[in-house]
C-alpha cells in the first residue's frame, strides 16, 4: 500500500483511449517519476489523481480515502498539491500575498467568510508564508507583482505556495518544460532540497531525462495509455523495452 | 397552423435582423477579441445611409407660389427636388422611390471606411487591454455616434419607404393552399429575409472558400500560430473589421423601410445582439446565426395570443429566459468553444 | 484607526472630509455668479452622489475584486427600492425599517440570482446577470407580478409611490393638513435644510444628505475592511487565477457568491437610501441602462480601486444634473463679453455639449478617460499627484512606484 | 438672447443678505421666513421648464421648450404678445409675473421618472424654481407631479394623456390642459360609429404600460357604447420596435377595426408594420379594414409618414384651428421658429401663461393662492348641468371656452377628431380636423369609474 494507489483506471475521449487500464502505487515519503512519450496518457492520468478528470472505471485511492468524484479543491485539502506544466501563481498579487493565500487555505479551509479580520493582523499566517519565502530564497522578492517575475521566479514561487501547504503529496507537471539548462538545474536542486528537508512524497511527470534521474527514486514508464514499466531508474535505464518504446525514439 | 406559419414567418424575419448584427459582432470578436458595444450604432448609422441616399435625392430648389399661402398666410415656397427636374417628374420620383435600393451603394463603401477608421483610429488601441475598458471605450463611442444623428436627423423617426413594387403584401397562404387572407406577408419583410440570407451566405462563403477568409478562420482559432508562419493577421483583421461594419450597415440600410430609423435604433437592438451572440456561444459564426433564428422564431411564438393569455407578459422576456435555459444546460451557449471570455 | 493602517485611516479621513464639507466644496460659486450653474451643493445631487457611491463600492466589491461583471445589478437597486417603499406605505415613515428591509431584500434577490448565474463565467455570466434584470425590468415595468396578484406591486412605469391612503401601521396615513407624511428618522425629516447665506454664497445643510454620508461613509469603511481582509484577498485571487484557487484547496463559488451578495446588499441599500430620501420606486432604475451606468461609474473611477467608484459615481451623475440643465440663455450669459458674432458663433458650438447634449459630453468623456487614463479617474489622481512629489523629491532616486492592486 | 440674468434663489436678491455679506458669516439663517417655498423676493421669478431632451421624445421636448421660451417673452413684455393678446382674463399686463421679470431653468426628464423627479427637485432645490412644468409621457407627468406636491411647488402638466394624471395620481398642486384618453375615445367613438358603421369588430394593440391601458379601457368602452365590439385587446412590451408578429394575426381574427393604443416610436412602428400588412388593402366581414390612432400628434405624424393618410384619431390642439388664439400664436411661434408650433408646444405655452394669469389674479406666487386662482370662482361651462361644472372658465387661447375644473385640476374643452391628410401640401400639413367634438360630449364626472380612487389633497405652500 503506497500513499497514492491507482488501480484499473481506463479513460476514453470518444473513440481515443487515452488510458487504459492503468496500476500504479506511489510509496509514502519516495520521489516517484511517470514518463513516457507524448500522447501516452500522462496528462490524463495526473488530471485523474486530481480530480479534473473523472476515470471511466478503476479505483484512485489516497492515504486509504478515494479521491474520486471530488472535485479538485477537495482533493487539495486531503493533501495532494500540484504544480503546474507552466507556473500558476496569482500574477495580479504580490509575492507575498501568493504564498499567503495557501497558508489561510490550509489554516481555514476551503471557504471562510473571514472578512472581520485584516491580512495584515494575521501574524501566524504571515510568519509561516515569510518562513516558506525564506526557504525558496525569494524573501527579497516579497513586495514584487508575481506576474513581473522571472520564468524560472515564477517556478519556484508556485513549488513554494505548494510547500507552503504543507502537502503530503506534491505532484509536478513537467516542472522544467521550456525551462533554460541554469533554471532547470536550480529547480532540480530546489526539489532535491525538498525531498532531503521534508516528509513529503514526490510525483513527478517529467520529458527531461536528466531531470528523471536527477531525481527519482522509482520510475513508470507510460506508453500507450498503459504502464509498461515501473522500476528504480538504474534499471529503467537499461530496459530493452524502454529504449524500444520510449528512449529509442527520442534519441 | 396558419397562424404557426406566419408566426415562423416573422421570426424569420426578426431573426434575419438579430442574425446580422450578431454575425458582425462575432466576426468582430472572434478576430480582433474586442467586444464591440458600438455595434448597434453601426447598424443604426446603416439604416441612416437610407434617409441620407433619400435626402440627397430629395435636395429641392423652392419657387413661389404665390396662388397658395403657407401656415402663417406668406406666400407659399414650393419645393422641387433636382432630380425631377433634370429628369421629369416621372422618372425623377421613381428614382427617388428606389432610394433605399440605391442606398445599398453608398452604404458598402461608407460603412467600410467607417469600420476601416473606427479600427484603426480606436479599436487598433485595445487590443490589449481589458474587456472592460473595450466595453467603455466603445460605449463612449455608441452615444457619440448616436447624438451626432440626433444632431443632424432629429430624434423623431424618419420614414424610408421602400418602393412601390415592393409595397404590400404577397398572399403567401394561396401558394400553400390556403384561402386567401390568410397568410399575407409584406414583400419587403420577404426580401429582407432573402437579402439576410444572401449576405450570411457570402460571408460563410468568403471565409469559407477564398484563401483570406482561410487565413482568417486559422487566425480565429490560433492567432498566435498564424502569425508565426509569417502572416500579417492584423491586416486582414482589420479588413475584417470594415466588413463586419458593412453587414451591419447593410443590415440597417435594409431594415429601414420595416421600421423607420431613429437615432436610438442601435441601443435597442444591442443588448439583444449581444444575448443573441451569447446563446449562439462566443466566437461561434454559425452560432450567431442559428441564436438569431431561434430567437426570432421563439419571439414571435412567445407574442402569439394563445400563449400570452395562458402567460401574460411572455412576449417581453422570453428572450432573457431562453438565454437563462440555454446558458444553464450548455455551459458556452449553443456552439461556442471552450476557454473563449470565460475568464 | 478602526484597525485601518496609516494610509487607509488617511483616506477615510479625507474622504469624510471631502463628504461632510461637500456643502461648501460643491458650491465654489457665488449663487449670483455666472458660474452659479456649475454649483453642484444642493441637497439632491449631493445625495445622489453618496448614494450612487454606496452602489458603485458596492458593485466594487465584486467586479474590481473578483472581475465578474455583472450587467444586472441595478435590479438589486431597484428592489431595494420597492421593498422600502413598501415599508413606508405599510409600516412607518422612519427609515430604518425600510433600509433594514432594503438590504435583506436586495441581499435575498442577489443570493438567488448568483446562486444561478455564478455557474458560469466571463462574458456568459454577464449575459446571465443582464438576462435576470431585464426579466425583472420587465416584470416591473408592466407591473406583471401585480396582474397576477390583482393589487399593484410595482405600479408600472409611474413608479410606486406614497398616496394619502397608504394603511400605515405605524403612524398616519396622512398628516392633518392633508399631505403625505415625510419620511424621517425618528421625527427628523430627511428634506429638512438648513441654508447658511455666506456673502454671495448660499450653503445649504440637509439633513437626508448627512445621513446618507454618514451612512456612505460606514460603507466605504467597511468595503477597505474588505478589502483589506483574507476574504479581499481571497476575491482578488479569484480575479487573477481561478486554475490555482481551486488546486489551493479553495472553493470558489462560495467566495463569488459572497462577494455578490455582499454587492447586492450594497445595491440593495443604495435603493432604500433613494427612497427614504424621495419615496418613489421607478422602474427604470432596473433597466440594463442603469446596470451599464454603475459599471462605468466602476471602470471610469478605476475599478479594484477603493475610491474609484465613487469618483466615477460623482462624475457621471455631476454631468447627468449640472451639463443637462445649461441651455441656450445661459451660454449667452457667459459669452456675452464676446462681439456679438463670435458670440454667437461660440454658443453654437457649446449648445452642442450641453442641453440636450450633454449625451455627447458624456460620451466623449468615457472615451477620453479609458485612452488616456487607462486606470481610470483614480490613475489621473496618482498621475498628478505623482507630479507634486516627483517635485519635492527631486534629488530622491524616484523608484518604480509600484502601482498595488487595491490601491 | 434677452435673458442676461442668472437664475438664482431669490432669497438672495434681498438687501437683507446683501447685507449679510458685509457682516460676514457668523449665523447659520435657516431661511424659514418665507411663507412658502422658493419664495420669489428679488425682481424676477424663476420657472422650471422639465422637458425631455434626451431619448425618443427629445424632439417633442425641443417644440415643448421653444413654447416655453416665447411664452417667457410674452409675459415679459418682448414679441409679439401672442396669445396675452386673445386671453380672456386680462391679468396680464406684459410685465413678466406681478411685475417681476420671469426667468427659467431647464432640465432633462430622459422620459424617466426617476430622471425628471431628480431634474425637478435640482430646480426647485437649487434654481429656486416656483413652478414646474413640462413633460411628454404620463408616467414622467405623474412622478413629478407628486414631487411638486410635496415640496410645495405648482407643477403645470406638459403633454400627458393618461386618465390618472387627474384621476387616481391627482394631487392639489398640479394642473393639465391636456386633454385625456377618456376624452380622446368619448370624441372619437361617435365619428367612428358614423363613418364606419355601427356594428365593427375592433382588435386593440396596447402598449404594455399605463397610459397604453387607460387609452384602452377607455377607447373601447367609447366604441362599445356605439355598438362596436371589441374581439381582442393585445399587451404588446414597450421595447418592442418591431411589431409584425402583433400584426399579423389581425387579419384572421375576424376584426375589421384594428385601434392602436400606441404613442410615439411605438405608435410610428406599429402603423408602420400594419400598412405593410397591407390590412388597409383588405376586406373583413364586406367591409374595408381600417385602422384607429386614438391619440395623434403632428410629430408622430410625421415619423410615420404616408402610412398616416386617412387614418382617424384625436388631438389636443392643431394649427390649423382658425380662432383667434391659435392664430396668434401660430403667428408669433411661426415667425420666431419658421413651422408651426405641434399640440405639446401649445398645451406648454398656454400652461404657463395660466399660470402667471393665476398668479396675477391671485396676487402672490403662493402655491395655495395660485390654486385658489385656477380653481376660480365657480363659474361653468355652459350648456353641462353638472354639479361638478365649475372653476375657472377662460377663453381664447386655442380651443374655444375652457374650463380648468375645481374638483380635479382638468380642463375641459373641445377636443379635435383628425385624420391624416390625404394631400398634404406641406411638410407641416399632415393632418386635417375632422370634426371639433364639443366639451359636452367629453364631459365626465370626476367620480367616473375610470378617474375613482384619488384623492386631490389640499394645496401645499411648502416651507
């Protein structure tokens, strides 16, 4: 039993199946990678875990509890934080207040009619968003607009709102897609730092090899809608069936 | 069943209106992104091409008569167009009769430049900027266009008549086997729905079969994509625009004869061009289109008197209410495409 | 003050400045002067600039924090207004049971209609709202529910009104003289004015207007509250990124509809404010002209802005009242110092802006404001004030000023 | 322009402040010391003339004020004198108003009532207006009305048709001149009977508001009482521009009479959309099809252009009436405008020279004596054996004997059944009196079913 368990979950769009049949267990407190080539279901299958997509059939478990047919917010608030393919942050707001609204949304829930109060009177809250700040090395950057930020700012403020959650599972979408190689490398070192610093399970879906093994513990392959593999990345590495499906035709 | 018959028939016609305007209107915002609330005041000013191309047409000189006295006992001032002059009075009067055919001339390049300038003195500027402030800027821009008719027109209506031929009604019932008098229908309401139908048709078509209108369809679906293959889509998009004004424009010149023009004709008609946009779903040509129809249809249907007695007061929201129904049970109205001013 | 920090105690200082001053500050003119007509500091205009102001923050609240535009809030306004009538007409003249009643009426009908329309999104929510209003225009205007009902609701387009018959629980149908009793707040009537003559300068205090204020003021104090608070902040999230709203764990429909009934309470008492201070319901103050009218009152002051609206509030009303009412004999008044034919020249070029014209004047504003002050009447403020301190501060390395989004 | 002075509160003109001026500010003078409201004391009086000049009947407004401006010049003095010359009373002396000159303010009813009620009270609030008059819809008529009431000012309606404004919505400080739709279907029913015959089936177009169903009611039950009946009565919504769908079940409805209870932009398109039907082309029951425009006004006249062309209806006043009255005025608005004046303009321009006739009469400009003026002394109309029959009776101001009656602020007088001339033979000669239908036969009695449940109230000075 992993802290996230997927089990015969099949997903069609029409004619297309997009997944089928798909099993996976994500261990608690592991970096746990899903690759594949484009179009073999990745997207859907995390849209799955998230509650974007309802899977036509099978089961998607988290810490015991399914996770389906709840909507995405409520999905959140069991623990489950994703990170976006590109950044979603507030552009309109200030840093600051980015990585505040995450720890009210933890603090209180999905809604709270909390208008008596003043932000700037919650202490707690704008200790813990400072500390979090502090962490992704952004404290500096706390009065900017989110929008103004650099490319690779914007990354790391949207895994610190995530982390600011205190999550006990982060999922990344292609953290470092469209990323320069300095961005990428600081961003593997950020999610390095994490996964050494905190009890927190990592899923990541990744293109970038580097990044996969950089990182990962435990990689499934996805080919097709369907698991071909899963195994430690050493291994991956070598797998005939892999290199067939997947490293082959990527060069 | 006769009466369902001429209740389709109005709707198809109020609906030829609605699916004009909002033709226009989607074309505007599925190419440029701008929400266009001048719209209404470019069919308005279409509709005053009509009493203009009269107007002209009607320039007098005056002569005394001074057998007759006008209202305050002076001799009286009677006047003479030009144009019965130069051609006879016979001629000349049924060249003033056919005003609002002629006016279908003057109206296409009046309107393009008129669309032609208002986009690139005013729209071109925002693009960028927030639906709200397009909103406001082009609101600002409807009351100036609308008080300058109100300057030079007056605000009282302004008859345009179509001509003789096209005076009356046609017995469209005896065609259908009916008895006679039972369904007449005006034959200007008839070629306003013939003339819709045409100018839908060449716009369809254009976009449909000319290399332009490909490129403009690929720009409405990924205008960023377009542009990178190295196509000037704001050019053409600007085009659009002048084309957009002129089948509103023509829509009005046309729909003078129905009812005559004032200046305040494109503020009653936005609100429900915009609805009409709405239901067809944002961006949705074809959308605009059908909504159109079937609003008018629904409208006409709603004024019957067998349904107004059984609900009074139908026939004033009916057209609110299946935008509601329609708007609650598909999420983008009838054919809209996600993700489009959903933001 | 209030749990205000410095720079929003500063704005509500001045801005209750700016309000309880408005006698004297909206009659710069001597009565007797030719600029007279520009005096705006009588009791009615003054208290529809408050009031028009409570309706604009209020529609604030929810477009320039969560960025829904809703096209149909003057119907919130114009059930505020029926249903303080009413209140006058059944119970009492005081105007607190028809204020209170105003509210809950208005916050009622918005929680309805936002329950509904706030499934959806962008331009197709605008339509929903703008559908409910003109129904609801509609079913006033022709007095439908009344027809059904066999009594008058809203009396047609006459608007409904106080007659000497009304059967009024509290206090008397009509006063002993004959007339219909005036509405008041526990024996003080709203049209009661004092006038102060100051040399050429006539002042005038009415007691309707102050109430109304005072009444504003409490709104505008607690819309910064708002904005100010984790809601605010939470709507602002709404407006900026619903995607990353929802995978924070937050629910959005709850904070949306909060924020429309907040506004729709705010409507709700912009209307009962307008009947207490003249007891009359129209129905045109449903119209989807009048729900456009508080969306550019927002967006010319500045929306998401806390005083933007009111600004946009007083300059859309100012021209409504002063431009409308300048005809032909005044123009000639002013220009009489020109030679006669370029006086007359002159007035014909201005009748055309003001009269019958002031449409234009007004459209023409709208259009000059949003190119060139994108922010609104609020950035021309920071703009000009940005003039002054750039001067003080000369020899200051001028940083970047970083607009904030609630400014 | 002759008008170089400023209007303002007359309260300022006095000495008395001027002096104030010098003493500089130190009391608050709550100026309760005048009797009533606005209280002219300075050497003019300020009227205020609430048209609408926005919107679709800004044209109406525009002839309403034109009226209003030579109506000012007449009672000061300037022009021709126009009707002061023709009054009956001779309180007029061409002095402005008790020898104070008259000035006025103007405003922008926008044909809403919560605009022209806001427009109202800025002129009585910050011009100083003593009265108030104007108007081109009911609705806005009414509305004013009772703020007129309330704040202790005279309102003197402009065009307003509807039976309420002095039956359930009458109030003890306003006036009409205006004729009503009860009168409109009382003179037009006996033409109608006479030219078309007795026994006609009539289909009613409402507009959808108050004065569209007091029209109704009232034309229909007109037309009963000569035998007609009425097949259908059909709501049709303000906004409507387009009215085919309302047309075009007509002709099938066994009708031969279609009456169009429409004003304005309604009533130009519903006639519009109707003679394209091409209903006056047909044959219902062996007889022709006609069509009935109970209320007519040159303006609308004109927007519906040919369509008009012998179509029946009533009106206030026409200036083509040959009595003295309407000559002279015709003649002065003429010359100073280049057309004639249309029926708003008249019923403006007389209101307010009864106006200023009341307050000459009276002796002051308070509301209550100007009442006590236009209800006067009991005199009546000849030829009405009426309890009812008394207040004011004047002459020569268009429309023959008038009476403005006590009992609810009505005048009664000869109400004109037109048509829409056949050849017209100029851009003004649009329509043609039929028949001049005599006060007699529009008399009703202010307990009349159609005008119950108002009470007029007492008069209020205001302050």
């Amino acid at each position: 039993m992993g802290i996230l368990d997927v089990k015969n979950v099949s997903k069609r769009f029409g004619g297309l199946k997009a997944l089928s049949d798909v099993n996976l267990s994500i261990k608690e407190n592991s970096v746990h990678a899903i690759i594949g080539p484009n179009g073999a279901g990745k997207s859907t299958l995390l849209n799955c875990l998230v509650g974007k997509l309802i899977p036509d059939t099978g089961s998607v478990m988290f810490d015991g509890q399914s996770v389906l047919g709840r909507s995405p917010y409520e999905i959140n608030q069991m623990g489950i934080s994703r990170v976006f393919q590109t950044p979603e942050i507030f552009g309109d707001l200030t840093v600051m207040e980015n990585m505040m609204i995450p720890v009210f949304a933890r603090r209180d829930g999905a809604f709270r009619m909390h208008a008596v109060a003043m932000v700037n009177t919650e202490t707690d809250v704008i200790e813990q968003a400072e500390q979090v700040l502090e962490d992704m090395n952004m404290a500096d950057k706390r009065h900017m607009t989110a929008a103004s930020l650099s490319r690779g700012d914007k990354r790391r403020l949207e895994i610190g709102m995530c982390l600011s959650q205190q999550p006990r599972l982060l999922l990344l979408d292609e953290p470092t897609a469209g990323m320069a190689r300095a961005d990428t490398n600081n961003t593997i070192d950020l999610l390095k730092q994490i996964k050494d610093e905190r009890d927190i399970t990592i899923a990541i879906i990744e293109h970038d090899m580097h990044v996969v093994f950089s990182l990962a513990e435990r990689i499934t392959v996805l080919a097709q809608g369907t698991p071909l593999v899963e195994d430690e990345p050493q291994k991956i590495r070598g797998h005939p069936k892999v290199r067939e499906a997947y490293l082959g035709e990527s060069g | 069943m006769d009466a369902i018959i001429l209740q389709i028939l109005n709707g198809l016609d109020k609906g030829s209106a609605y699916a004009l305007i909002a033709l226009g209107l989607t074309l505007i915002f599925g190419t440029l992104g701008v929400v266009n609330f001048a719209h209404g005041a470019l069919f308005m000013i279409g509709a005053f091409c009509a009493v203009t191309v009269q107007r002209l047409l009607t320039l007098s000189y005056e002569t005394v008569d001074p057998t007759r006295t006008d209202f305050l006992g002076n001799p009286m001032k009677v006047k003479t167009p030009y144009i019965e002059s130069w051609f006879g009075p016979e001629v000349g009067a049924s060249i003033i009769e056919w005003s609002v055919p002629l006016a279908i001339l003057f109206a296409i390049p009046v309107m393009l430049l008129i669309g032609y300038a208002m986009e690139r003195g005013l729209i071109k500027h925002f693009y960028k900027r927030p639906h709200a402030d397009q909103i406001l800027v082009t609101f600002g821009l409807a009351i100036v266009l609308q008080e300058l008719i109100k300057h030079y027109y007056g605000a009282n209506p302004i008859q345009t008549p179509a001509p003789d031929a096209f005076r009356g009604s046609f017995d469209f019932g005896q065609l259908l086997g009916f008895d006679p008098n039972v369904i007449i229908y005006p034959y200007w309401r008839l070629v306003y729905f013939g003339f819709a139908a045409i100018i839908i048709a060449a716009v369809f078509s254009f976009l449909q079969f000319t290399t332009f209108g490909m490129v403009v369809r690929a720009g409405m679906a990924d205008r960023e994509t377009v542009g990178l293959l190295g196509i000037d889509i704001d050019k053409r998009f600007t085009i659009m625009f002048g084309l957009a004004a002129a089948v509103a424009g023509l829509a009005g010149v046309m729909y003078a004869p129905i009812n005559a023009p004032n200046y305040h004709m494109g503020m009653d008609f936005l609100v429900l061009s915009f609805v009409v946009v709405v239901v067809g779903g944002m961006g949705s040509l074809p959308g605009a289109v059908l909504a159109g129809f079937l609003l008018g249809i629904l409208e006409s249907f709603a004024s019957m008197n067998e349904v107004k007695t059984i609900l009074p007061g139908i026939d004033q929201i009916i057209i609110y209410l299946v935008a509601i129904v329609v708007l609650l049970t598909r999420p983008r109205g009838l054919m809209g495409r996600k993700g489009v001013m959903e933001e | 003050m209030f749990g205000l920090d410095k720079k929003d105690t500063t704005l509500l200082i001045i801005v209750a400045l700016l309000v309880f001053l408005a006698p004297f500050l909206l009659n710069p003119f001597p009565a007797d002067s030719a600029m007279a007509q520009f005096n705006a500091g009588y009791p009615d205009l003054m208290q529809r600039f408050v009031i028009f102001g409570i309706f604009a923050i209020g529609f604030n609240i929810l477009f320039g924090l969560t960025g829904y535009l809703s096209f149909g809030h003057a119907a919130f306004l114009g059930v505020g207004s029926y249903a303080a009538v009413w209140m006058f007409k059944l119970l009492t003249m005081n105007v607190i049971p028809a204020i209170v009643l105003a509210v809950i009426v208005g916050g009622l009908f918005a929680a309805l209609i936002g329950y509904i329309t706030l499934r959806r999104s962008g331009i197709y929510f605008s339509i929903l709202t703008l559908a409910f209003a003109q129904m609801m225009f509609a079913i006033a205007y022709s007095d439908l529910i009344g027809r059904f009902v066999g009594t008058s609701i809203t009396n047609g387009e006459t608007g409904l009104q106080l007659t000497l018959n009304d059967p009024r629980i509290l206090g008397e149908s009509a006063t002993p003289d004959g007339s219909i009793p005036l509405t008041n707040l526990f024996g003080w009537d709203m049209r009661s004015t004092y006038q102060m003559d100051v040399g050429a300068w006539l002042f005038q205090f009415n007691f309707g207007y102050y109430f109304c204020a005072v009444v504003m003021l409490i709104a505008f104090f607690l819309s910064i509250r708002i904005f100010r608070s984790p809601f605010g902040l939470m709507l602002r999230a709404v407006k900026s990124n619903q995607q990353r709203m929802n995978y924070t764990g937050l629910n959005i429909r709850p904070y949306t509809l909060t924020a429309f009934i907040i506004s729709g309470m705010y409507a709700g008492l912009a209307g009962g404010l307008m009947a207490s201070m003249d007891p009359l319901a129209g129905a045109e103050r449903m119209q989807w002209t009048a729900s456009g009218e508080v969306v550019l009152m927002t967006i010319l002051g500045g929306a998401g802005t806390l005083i933007g609206p009111v600004l946009g509030a007083g300059f859309i009303k100012y021209f409504e009242n002063i431009f409308s009412k300048i005809n032909e004999a005044t123009l000639h008044q002013w220009f009489s110092f020109l030679p006669d034919g370029l006086e007359t020249f002159v007035v014909w070029v201005a009748e055309h802006f003001v009269g019958s014209g002031w449409h234009l004047t007004l459209g023409i504003l709208f259009m000059l404001v949003v190119i060139f002050l994108p922010g609104g009447l609020v950035e021309g403020g920071q703009k000009i004030g940005g003039l002054f301190s750039r001067r003080k501060q000369a020899d200051e390395k001028s940083k970047a000023t970083k607009t904030e989004p609630a400014e | 322009m002759s008008n170089k002075d400023i209007s303002r509160r007359g309260v300022l003109k006095t000495g008395a402040v001027a002096g104030a001026g010098v003493a500089l500010p130190t009391i608050f003078t709550a100026s309760q010391a005048s009797a009533f409201t606005n209280e002219p004391t300075g050497s003019s009086v300020t009227l205020g003339f609430n048209v609408p000049q926005t919107g679709p009947y800004a044209d109406e407004g525009a002839d309403e004020l034109r009226a209003y401006q030579l109506a000012v010049e007449h009672l000061n003095g300037e022009g021709d004198g126009g009707m002061l010359n023709t009054f009956s009373s001779k309180a007029l002396k061409g002095n402005g108003i008790l020898g104070k000159k008259v000035e006025y303010v103007t405003g922008d009813t926008q044909t809403k009532s919560d605009a022209a009620r806001a427009s109202a009270k800025s002129m009585i609030e910050k011009d100083g207006a003593i009265m108030i008059t104007g108007g081109s819809s009911s609705g806005v008529a009414v509305a004013v009305q009772a703020l007129c009431q309330e704040a202790g000012v005279i309102f003197m309606a402009g065009l307003t048709h509807s039976n309420d404004t002095t039956g359930k919505d009458k109030k003890a400080n306003g006036f009409r001149h205006f004729f009503d739709a009860y009168m409109s279907g009382a003179a037009l029913a006996p033409v109608l009977a006479k030219l078309y015959g007795p026994d006609r089936k009539a289909y009613h177009l409402t507009a959808d508001y108050t004065w569209g169903w007091t029209q109704q009611e009232s034309i229909a039950a007109a037309t009963e009482a000569q035998g007609w009946e009425t097949v259908n009565n059909v709501l049709t919504p303000l906004a409507s521009t387009d009215f085919s769908s309302y047309i075009a079940p007509v002709l099938n409805s066994g009708a031969d009479v279609l009456v169009l209870n429409h004003y304005g932009g309604n009533m130009v398109n519903s006639l519009t959309n109707a003679v394209q039907f091409g209903l006056r082309d047909k044959q219902v029951n062996g007889k022709n099809f006609e069509i009935v425009v109970p209320l007519y006004s040159r303006l609308m006249a004109k927007g519906a252009g040919e369509n008009v062309k012998g179509i029946f209806g009533s009106t206030n006043w026409h200036w083509s009436l040959q009595d003295d009255g309407s000559k002279a005025f015709v003649q002065s608005f003429g010359t100073k405008y280049g057309f004639p004046p249309s029926q708003a303009a008249h019923t403006c321009y007389v209101q307010t020279l009864l106006y200023a006739d009341a307050v000459e009469r009276g002796g002051s400009f308070n509301p209550c004596s100007v009442v006590e003026a236009l209800e006067g002394d009991d005199s009546s109309l000849p030829g009405i054996s009426s309890d009812a029959n008394k207040g004011f009776l004047f002459d020569g101001l268009g429309n023959g004997p008038t009476l403005y009656r006590s009992a609810d602020h009505q005048c009664f007088k000869d109400v004109l059944v037109v048509k829409g001339k056949d050849n017209p033979e100029s851009e003004f000669d649009l329509l043609e009196v039929v028949e001049i239908t005599p006060t007699a036969q529009v008399w009703y009695e202010p307990d009349n079913p159609m005008f119950a449940g108002g009470n007029l109230g007492t008069c209020n000075p205001g302050a």
